[in-house]
C-alpha cells in the first residue's frame, strides 16, 4: 500500500469507526481506536521524504499514544492526565511543525494577522472563563493545554497569510477544527455532558489529524492522489 491508498483507507476505515460510534457499540470502538492514526503515520511514512517528514511523523505518534491512554480514562484520573500530557506533546510538536514550514518571502498582512490574533484570545478567555471554576485541581494543567492548542491555531493562521494554497487552507482549518474536537472534550468533561460526545470528539479530530496532514504533504509538493 502506497501514501495516496493508505490515506484513503484511512478515511474508510474512520467513516467505519464513526458510524459504530453512532450506533452507540461503545465496546467495539474501544478496540479499534488504537488504530487509526497508525494508519495515517503509516501513510506520511510511506510518502516522499520532505524537510519536516520526522517531525510530522512525531506529531502523529503522541496524538496515537494519546488516544490508547485515554481509553484508560474512566479507570482512573492518571491516565486522564497522561494522555492530556500527550496530546500537549503533540500540540507542541505540531507548532515546531508549522514554524518549519517554507517561509515564501511574502509580506505578512499585519492586520488580518491581528484579527485572527485577537479571535484566539477571545477563544482562549471564553473557554477559561467557564472551564476554571470547574476544573479544581486540574486547572493549572488545563490552563497550560489551552495555551498550547492557541499557539498552535496562531501558528496555523500565521502560516495560512504565507503558505501556498490549497496546502494554507487545510492546515488552517484542520487546525481550528482539533481546538474544536479538544473543546469539545473539556466542555464534555468539566462542564456539561454532551449528546453523543464520542462521536463529535472523534468525528471532529480524525477530520483535524487529515486535514493538517494532507496539508503538510502538499505544502511540500507530495503527491497524495
């Protein structure tokens, strides 16, 4: 199986994983969670080798190891917050990421780059503002999770006002939607249960985990069809 196979048995084999979480066969799911990034790392393996290939690759192997801790979560707290770690792990990862793409010597709209700013701090306020009084001992450590997932939008945006297109689109909007996969977990967690939060947690960040992929392989001119 080559790059572009493997990229579309990943989006079969996610479609399959998310009807089964639909249909609440919450049992299953748990076996076959561990599964799917390994098919995506396995694609990005596979495809021609680009500056930031290992990098990406890391990115992707702690969001794996993230996923099996987590399915540990409702054992113990532990394994809630060792795979919060992971995912942090991943999050920076992805900013190192972004920060390595080519920088093409394009002027930066200053002012888009504020606007988009000034929406991230607005995201990252409104969710603290009503994660915090939730959190208890938790919150130093979600304060900094939600810190990283900003920078890492802004990372994201920064590089959409540069990057080539379609590649600065994909990025982009993977990005935006892992915040949403991870804000939906908190609010879920923390705040109030959510109807079928499995679904949309999962639905939400298999999408993010191809997007940023499918635009990192073309930001670097990798074949992915």
């Amino acid at each position: 199986m080559k790059s572009p196979l493997l990229l579309k048995f990943y989006i079969g084999f996610s479609f399959f994983y998310l009807l089964i979480l639909l249909y609440n066969l919450e049992n299953v799911a748990w076996y076959l969670k561990g599964l799917l990034i390994p098919i995506l790392w396995l694609a990005v393996y596979f495809s021609e080798d680009f500056p930031s290939k290992k990098i990406l690759l890391g990115a992707l192997l702690f969001s794996w190891i993230g996923d099996v801790i987590l399915l540990f979560a409702d054992k113990a707290e532990i394994y809630f917050i060792l795979g919060l770690v992971a995912f942090l792990i991943s999050h920076v990862i992805y900013i190192i990421l972004f920060n390595k793409q080519n920088k093409p010597d394009v002027p930066k709209n200053k002012g888009a780059f504020f606007i988009g700013l000034g929406f991230i701090l607005v995201y990252l306020a409104t969710m603290l503002t009503v994660l915090l009084p939730k959190l208890g001992d938790l919150q130093l450590p979600v304060i900094i999770y939600a810190l990283t997932i900003s920078t890492m939008l802004l990372y994201a945006f920064s590089g959409y006002l540069i990057w080539k297109k379609p590649a600065n689109n994909y990025i982009l909007v993977g990005a935006i939607i892992f915040v949403l996969s991870d804000s939906i977990l908190a609010m879920d967690k923390f705040y109030e249960p959510i109807y079928k939060s499995s679904f949309f947690i999962m639905l939400t960040y298999l999408m993010a985990q191809y997007l940023i992929v499918i635009g990192i392989l073309k930001l670097n001119s990798v074949k992915t069809k």
